[in-house]
C-alpha cells in the first residue's frame, strides 16, 4: 500500500494515473500534479466516472525546487513518476533527494537551450542517490523502456552474447490529420531532427538526420520506410551490454511527415533559438506546440497500430541466433481503456510497472539506474497482463541485420 | 519642386526613396517615416552615399491618427507615399484629409483580422476627398498600379473593345533560400491562401485555393506553372472597364512553393487569429514572419528576373485583335540600382512615377481614383526611362484565352 505522486498530466500521464488507479492494491493512494492543474482535475474526474478511484490532484511548477519540495513534503509519497518535461527532470531529482522520495521517469534530461540527448547530467546523480538510499530509475517508458528491458530478458534467457542490436519502432496509425506529431511536438521535433547515430564497434557513427533509410516489415502493419536515428536507450544499453557490437534505433516515418518536417525547418519554427517579438522571448518551437494539433486529441479517431521491438542478432550454445521480441498496440484499444492514443499508451503503462516493481520490492538498489541493469522477468510479466503484451520470434530474418 | 513624405521603410519604401531621389527635379525635398525610425536611417545613409541626395527621417506609429497628423503638420509634404502595410491605408488617408495632402498606395486596405481584399473601405472615401479637394490615388505599384495602366493604355490605343483580359504575374527568380516570400509574408501569405475569384460575364466566379492551373510561357523565362487567384486590381478594372468579358490574375508557383505553403497551412501558421500565448496576443502568421527571411535580404543573390504584363482580347475597328504588354525585371540589376530585389523594385518604381503624376499636374482632380481611370501616356513614357521598359506583342497566341 504505498502513496505515488504522478508529476505531468499530458498524454502519458494520464495514462499512468488510469493504470496506477487499475493496480490500487499497490496504487493504494495516487496524487498528480500540473502546472496547470485543470489538466490533473479532468484526468481524474474521468478516472472517478471510469474506474470509481479517487485521484487527488495539485498544482505545480516542476521547474521550482522549493515548490516541488513543498509539495512532496505534504504528500509524502514513496515514489514520483516523473511524466512531465524532460527539461524538468533535474529539479524533479533534487527535490526527490531532498525529502527521501524514490524516482522514476520516461525520458532523459535534456537542457532547453541545446537539442542534446544523453545521460550524463542525470549520471550524475549517481552518488547522490547512493548516499540517500533511493532508487531513480530512468528511462522507464517504452523506448526507452520497454527496449532495455526486452534487451536484458534476451539476454538473460536466449543469448551468451548480444552482438547487434535494432530497435524498431513502428508507428503505423493514422490520426487523419494532415500533421500533428505523437507526443509533445517539442519534444518531439527536437528529437527527430537531431543528427543520427549509431554505436558500432565502441564509437558512435554519425549520421546526417533521415540519412539511413530501409524498408522494414512490422507484424501486422506491413512494409514502411525506417530511419536510424538517435534515441537515448542506446548509450545506455550499449554500456550495460558491452559486447554488442552494433546498436541502432529505426524510426518510421511518412513522406507527408517528412516533408511537414522539412518545412517546419525551412521556415524557421524548429528553432529553439529565441526570437524577441513583442518584447518577450519567443521560442519558435515552443509557439509551434501552440498551433499544432494536441497530442492528447489524436485518440479519438486514431486508427491503427504502433509496433515497436529489438531485433538481435548474437551467439547462443556457441551458435549464431536470432531473436525478435516486440509488442504491437493498438491506438483505439489505448484510447477505449484511458482515453489516450497509443504512443501516450506505450508509455505510460511501462512507467507504472516500473514504479509498481520499486513499490512491491522487485526492483531494488539505492543509486540511479537504467531499467535493464533490473531484472526484467517480472517486469515482462506485467508487461503482458497492464496492455502491452509481447510476442517473440526465434532465428527469424531479421532485415536489418 | 515639392516635398513629400515615403510612410514605410521596407523593400518597397528604399525603392521609392532611391527613385524620388534620382528625381530630384520633381521631388525636392524628401522625407521618410516609419515605426522603426533606424530602417529609415539606413536608406538614407544609402541614397547619401549612393546617390549624394539627402533623405530626412522620422519616426512614426501609422496605426495612430493623431500621430500621423502631428508629422505631417511638421513636415508639410505636397503628397504622402503610402508603401507602409495595408492595414494602415485608411489612417494614412484620415491623416491627409484632416492636413490637406495628396495621398498614393500600392495596396488596399485589408482589415487586420480578416482577410479581405477590396476596395469597398477606400472607395468609401470618395466624397471626403472630393470636398477636401484632395487627390488620392490607389494602388499604384506593379500589380495593383502599372497592370491598369497597361489596361488603360490598351483601352486608349489599340482597342475599341477589351473582352478578355489576363494579367500574367511571373516570378523566374531564384533567391537561393529554401522558403522566402518576395514582401511581407504576412500580407503575402494572406493573400495567395485565399479562394481564388476571376470575374467572368459580370459575375465573380469563385475557386479554390490554386484551383485553376495552366502553364505559361514567359518572355525570357519560359514556361512556368501558373494559378489563378484573386488579385484586387480586377475589382477596379473590371469596373472601369465595363466591356471586359472576363478578367483573371494568374501567378507562377513552384512545387516546392506550394508545398511550403501546404505545409505552413496545415501546421496553423498561417492562421490570422490570434493565440493566447505567455499573457499576449500573438497572431501566427504575423510570428512566421520573424522566422521567414526578410526580403530585404533576398537582394544579394537573387539571379533571374520578374515578368509581369496583360494578355488582352478585344475588338479593334470590328476585327478581333491580341495584345501583350508586359515589363521584364532583372533582380541583380533592381538590387545593382537600389539595394533592393526586383519585387520590391517593380512596386515601387510606379509608386514613385504616379507621385511624379501628381506633383507635376499630370493626374489632377479631387477624389479617390485607381491608376486605370487617369491618362496612361505620360506614365507609360516615365515607365521606359525610370527602370520598367514595356514591351508589346500584337496579334499572338495569347495561351490564356
């Protein structure tokens, strides 16, 4: 019986709130908190109609140390599921630290002012956490997330040694509007027009953004242009898997996205270089978010499906084998069970079965962890009855490899 | 020898200082206002250095009546060029009437929260004009301004009957940059978004945005994909010219144009209504226009040249007759001359030519005129040696009709 705070009440985080409010036996008391807490009040008078569970709700500035503190001094939770911005992930851990609360997020600390995807700064935490006897455990979404957690079940039960490794992430739904990207289009377009990158050999190759494309097959979507591109699980699995040779993460994208991409680059809205306009700083990206279309809106009519997986390739009993582990969902299964489309889906469920492993004592350690240095079975056996079931193919083509 | 005042400092405004300039004779005293006093600063630090003729500036708010009359009554200008945004129109008119100056423009007003283009506001003014005594003259750039004179002119020499006339508005220049709009993108954008209209059998005929497509052969340029889409001279033209048949506007869009154009729609920013954003106001469109280019900047590596001109069909002494007029405009020469691209250039060198008309008595009479209603001659001489040559073509394959 332990009492959660959600912080961030976009797409994921209600997500997270509807499983948590699922899984009350260890949810047993669950708080959300927003910067705008209208945001926490409609997720949880949905949750009350829903699911009859009462989520109590706050306001928030996750960028406030002090704030932040206040309110977990209040609440006193066990643990926080990080779900807001990525930006936010720092101040969130410090007031973790200062008022011996547990920490768990779905993506890595990146800086405003500079597009720049590592763990470094939250590596760095490292220590700190030791020292408090907490665990903050990142990257618990689904990629990264579920990806480290596939990697490390492969090789704990099919493989001596991983030698490659493709991520394949396939979104194959159709939202039926002319653009609007799948999560925070900061975030996102931040993300995906980054230089790639891949590890080969103990370096990083990079890439030019879109540069390597293939046609990949995804379990019932079917053929799609993929792109390598860079995404934070693979420094951190890299590390942790020492003999994987190769590492990448492929990407689908459309042609009608690529080039909403292009433009919004060519015209300068990718930006996030300031501009002073009516005497205050405008990031062009940020006023972007404005007029794109919600994330959180796309459910409704969102058809199809995302599949995303690891396609390894390494030796077992001496012998070359391959592996393809993978879960497809399904955006109106997601958006009928909480109101979410599926990438907010994909998401948010891994991030309440890793707070769900530290609450039950599955996961343990004091320090700041990756989730594939846990044990993944229990894990992977909540994965299959919280939504997100897999599947796994053995010495398969694997396409890329 | 008279004094007049340039209200407007962009591409178009440093066009019609450098040509007042060259023209001293007739404009003896010259002086430029804008909200950004330093835009003007810089044009006549240009003309100075250039051309040895001296600019005053000023700084003036033209959305603001009682500032533009508190200007006038200090500068006491014979006639205001009104090259400032097309909301401004009608302050800039209220200020001459209450200080007793003529007044010009290249572009109707548009109100700023709808995209509206006609005359309706300005004809409005008539009789205010006519009692002052005054003469205001409407649209008197390329298209609005020298496409009605070339109109006129045909009507005056070669025609007894104009049925069918289609301004072709070809831009064959290359800027380099990936998107870039050749004036204000706000104002350009607003218009080229709209339905189209072309006026046929004494009716509008509405379309879709890029509905009607036909390929054009430019003089010296070739063939280029053009458009029909509403431009407001028809609105006068047709008027003027009541035997007029059918009317239309074409203009030349490239693929990757358009798809920039799509893709800005589709993202919402080209959206004139106004964003709650960080406690002001922000109208996408009018933020787009920080992150575009400034074509100001387009000057400098611009290849290619401008071709805009009138495909007419009429009778002439009971035979049916074609005829094209048209000017061809290099933009390295425009920019070699001005400092300014050949957009910019082709605007406002007829802006200046029809203040020219005004000061030396050449166009007279109280009230507010468009271009087309005044004698075309004299304009038509001063188009040959002031930078914009015509040429004309007599009984050719017009394509269009």
């Amino acid at each position: 019986m332990s009492r959660i705070l959600i912080i961030g009440a976009g797409g994921v985080g209600r997500v997270v709130a509807y499983k948590c409010a699922q899984n009350s036996e260890v949810f047993s008391d669950i708080w959300m908190a927003s910067r705008t807490q209208s945001k926490c009040d409609q997720i949880a008078k949905d949750i009350q109609a829903n699911l009859g569970v009462n989520v109590h709700t706050e306001q928030v500035d996750a960028d406030n140390v002090p704030e932040l503190v206040a309110l977990i001094k209040k609440i006193q939770p066990k643990l926080i599921i990080n779900v807001a911005l990525p930006y936010q992930d720092l101040t969130i851990m410090d007031a973790c630290l200062e008022t011996g609360v547990h920490y768990l997020d779905t993506a890595n600390y990146e800086p405003k002012d500079e597009a720049k995807f590592e763990y470094s700064w939250q590596w760095a935490y490292q220590d700190k956490f030791k020292a408090a006897g907490l665990t903050a455990v990142l990257g618990c979404g689904f990629d990264p997330g579920v990806t480290g957690i596939y990697t490390a079940y492969a090789a704990k039960h099919h493989f001596d040694e991983i030698q490659y490794l493709d991520i394949v992430d396939c979104n194959g739904g159709d939202h039926g509007k002319a653009f609007a990207t799948n999560f925070n289009p900061e975030i996102n377009i931040r993300e995906i027009t980054q230089k790639g990158k891949y590890w080969e050999n103990g370096n990083w190759v990079e890439t030019e953004p879109f540069e390597i494309k293939q046609e990949l097959n995804y379990p019932n979507i079917g053929v799609r242009d993929s792109y390598v591109l860079y995404h934070e699980e693979l420094e951190s699995i890299t590390k942790n898997f020492p003999s994987i040779k190769r590492a990448r993460f492929w990407m689908t994208f459309g042609q009608e996205y690529l080039t909403h991409l292009r433009v919004i680059q060519n015209i300068g809205m990718a930006s996030i270089v300031p501009i002073k306009y009516k005497g205050i700083d405008i990031v062009p990206l940020q006023f972007l978010k404005e007029t794109l279309p919600d994330p959180g809106s796309l459910g409704d009519n969102y058809e199809g499906e995302t599949s995303i997986g690891c396609r390894i390739k390494g030796l077992k009993d001496g012998e070359e084998k391959t592996y393809y582990v993978y879960n497809n969902c399904k955006h109106q299964d997601a958006f009928n069970e909480t109101g979410a489309q599926g990438v907010s889906y994909t998401t948010g469920v891994p991030a309440m079965i890793g707070a769900m492993m530290v609450l039950t004592g599955e996961w343990t350690g004091a320090g700041v962890f990756n989730v594939e240095e846990f044990n993944p079975d229990p894990f992977m056996d909540k994965l299959n009855t919280e939504g997100l079931p897999w599947h796994e193919q053995h010495n398969i083509d694997l396409e890329v490899l």
